[in-house]
C-alpha cells in the first residue's frame, strides 16, 4: 500500500499522504479507514499530500465512489472538515480538482487544491507540518 494516515489529536488534523502511485486499493483504504472509525472521523482539517506522487491509477468512477462513501460516512455523522490537497504535478492536481468538485458539490467540504504546500498548511490553519512522531496512525 502506498499511503498513510496519521491523526494528531491535539490539532484536530489528519494527515494523508500518498507515496509514488495513488491506487483504487489506496483511495478505498483511506475513505474506510478514515471515515469509518472513530478517530478517523475525529479530525476535521485534513492534509492529502501527494508531493512523491508519480503515477495515478483511479477512474472517475474510482474516485466518484469513494467520494460517495466520505460523503455518506460525514453527513451521517453531521460532519463538515476542510480538505487541502497539496498536488504539485499535473495528474494530481487533476485528480484533486475532481475530488474538490465532487466534494463541495455535496456540501461537506471545503477544499483547496494547490501545488504550494504552504499555501495548503495555510488553508488548515497550520504554521507547519507536525512531527510525524506524534500522530496516531489511521492507516
């Protein structure tokens, strides 16, 4: 698998990030995994960082699905949570730009989508990433 979750309580912030490829597997994992639990549903402000990211294998309909289960999963719970996508590379930034569409369509997100990390960090209310040594990994 090429991607992970960590969840830093104290800031309210999970952390997504994809290494080398973004999979169907990978995109089904996290949406499980992070709004199917109880501390993944707990952060509101998430990072999907795809910075490494070379290769994308997921469809639009890939990508609808998993959107479709998120949005499920948050309006069940009553949920709304900030999304910034740091995608410095074209496929990603692609990829992300329907995944904001499908996202604010639906009404429990608000996204950005940016290949400037800091501008992302911003977006999140964040100076800084966290020390990875002090999240609790989701995935």
């Amino acid at each position: 698998m090429s991607v992970s979750v960590l969840y830093f309580p104290s800031l309210d912030f999970r952390w997504v990030r994809y290494e080398h490829e973004i999979t169907r597997a990978d995109i089904l994992a996290v949406v499980h995994r992070s709004f199917g639990s109880e501390i993944g549903r707990a952060g509101t402000r998430s990072l999907i960082d795809m910075e490494t990211v070379e290769t994308v294998e997921i469809t639009f309909s890939d990508m609808s699905s998993a959107t479709e289960t998120a949005v499920s999963r948050l309006t069940a719970a009553g949920k709304r949570f900030r999304a910034g996508c740091h995608a410095p590379t074209d496929v990603t930034f692609g990829i992300s730009r329907i995944y904001q569409t499908l996202m604010e369509n639906a009404g429990v997100a608000e996204t950005l989508v940016s290949r400037d990390r800091e501008a992302v960090l911003r977006f999140l209310g964040l100076e800084a990433l966290p020390d990875r040594a002090d999240g609790v990994t989701v995935l």
